[in-house]
C-alpha cells in the first residue's frame, strides 16, 4: 500500500486556492507550516501575517496562493478527504466479501491517524488533529451553498458514498446509508476528541479501541435491522 500511496497525487478542487500550492516550494512550505501553526495555536489564532513569519515569507506571498484563511481551511480539509479516499481504496482493494470490507473501512473511517511518509511535506497526525477540532469551520458558513455548487466539498462526499455504497450491497433495503456514514466519520472525531479532553464523554477500554468498535458494533446492528425490515 505504502508504495502505491507514493505515486498518489491527492487532487484539490482548483476553486479553492488561486495557484496550487503542490506547484511550488513555498507552497508547500505554506501547507507544512499551516498545518504546524494551527494544530499548535487553533484556526481563530492563526493568521497569514503569523504564518508568513513561521516559514520565513510575506503575508502578501501567501495570499498569491489563498485569498483567505477560510480557503486555505477548506484546502486542508478537501486534502484530507481525498487522502482518506485514496486509503480506503488501496485498503478494500481484492477483498470479496462486502462485510470485510465494510469492517475494514469503518476501521479505517474511526482509528487514530499515523503519519504517511509518502507525502513528506504534511504531517497526517497532525492534520487529522485539525480535521477533528477545526473541519466543522469549513462548512459552518454562510456561503456554505455556493462552495458546495463549486464542488469544495466533492472529496467528503465521495469517500462517503463509497462507504454507502457497500452498506447498500449489504442490505439494499436499508434507507439511511448516507447518514450512517457521515454520522461515523463525524462521531468518531468527537468521540476522539472526547477521549483526549473529556474523557467522561465516552468510553475509554483497555486494550482496544473501543472507539472503532463502537462503530463497527453500531453500523452492523443497523443494517441488520434494516435488512430484517425489508423482509417484512
């Protein structure tokens, strides 16, 4: 997997910035540094003027890249998904049977990230930190609507359809697959945030993780029932 990853070039909606970072060594050097600065200081804390002084460039080169600080959030965050999706697809490549591949990829939706060393330039612990405490600002928006007619968000949508998608095999008769997914995704991050600061919250198990077994516990009690439904 590691070595297909390396040949990998994660796509980013080209409405989202105003040159592609990837195209560059300040760019990336933008990416590296954004992603330091706001697991280290938050999203509200961070600003291009900070962020030009820590990578030792002007607050003007970097709005040659993003015209705000929203667009380089909505950057991160697309990046992460299209690298998740990436993972999932290299992750339930040759398995058969549609259960193994949805317990592999409610694994994979719910377990904590570790670095991928085939992306050097972006730290996933890191951003996977982000994603948790900060991605819920790149959709909370008022202009929410026309991002998402611009295909901002098309990475998170996919991964989850490609997640529904096998619940449907499963149990076709199950109505809520988008729902069930997203609400994984999304409850998994809380629940990971609970687990580090309000561990009262959840459920912290020695010797598992009991996060991603919640998961997998509460996806196939759902679609069993669903399926028992559509036999009635």
């Amino acid at each position: 997997m590691d070595e297909l990853l390396s040949k990998v070039q994660i796509q980013v909606n080209e409405k989202i910035y105003l040159k592609n970072p990837e195209s560059s060594d300040l760019g990336k050097r933008i990416i590296t540094g954004s992603i330091e600065m706001i697991d280290e200081i938050g999203f509200e804390c961070f600003t291009f003027r900070k962020l030009g002084q820590r990578i030792k460039s002007t607050e003007a080169s970097i709005y040659r890249y993003f015209e705000s600080k929203h667009k380089l959030l909505l950057y991160l965050t697309a990046w992460y998904w299209g690298w998740m999706e990436y993972r999932l697809v290299f992750s339930l490549a040759n398995i058969d049977s549609p259960v193994e591949r949805l317990s592999r990829a409610i694994t994979l939706l719910t377990e904590k990230v570790e670095e991928d060393s085939s992306f050097t330039h972006i730290n996933e612990k890191k951003l996977f930190r982000i994603v948790i405490a900060e991605s819920s600002k790149a959709y909370l928006t008022k202009d929410v609507d026309q991002e998402n007619k611009e295909g901002v968000f098309i990475g998170y949508k996919q991964l989850v359809s490609r997640v529904s998608s096998i619940i449907k095999e499963i149990t076709p008769g199950y109505k809520y697959p988008n729902m069930l997914v997203s609400t994984i995704i999304e409850g998994a991050h809380n629940q990971r945030f609970f687990a580090e600061h309000l561990p009262r919250l959840t459920d912290i198990i020695e010797g598992e993780d009991s996060i991603s077994c919640f998961y997998k516990n509460l996806v196939l009690n759902a679609i069993g029932a669903g399926l028992n439904d559509s036999n009635h």
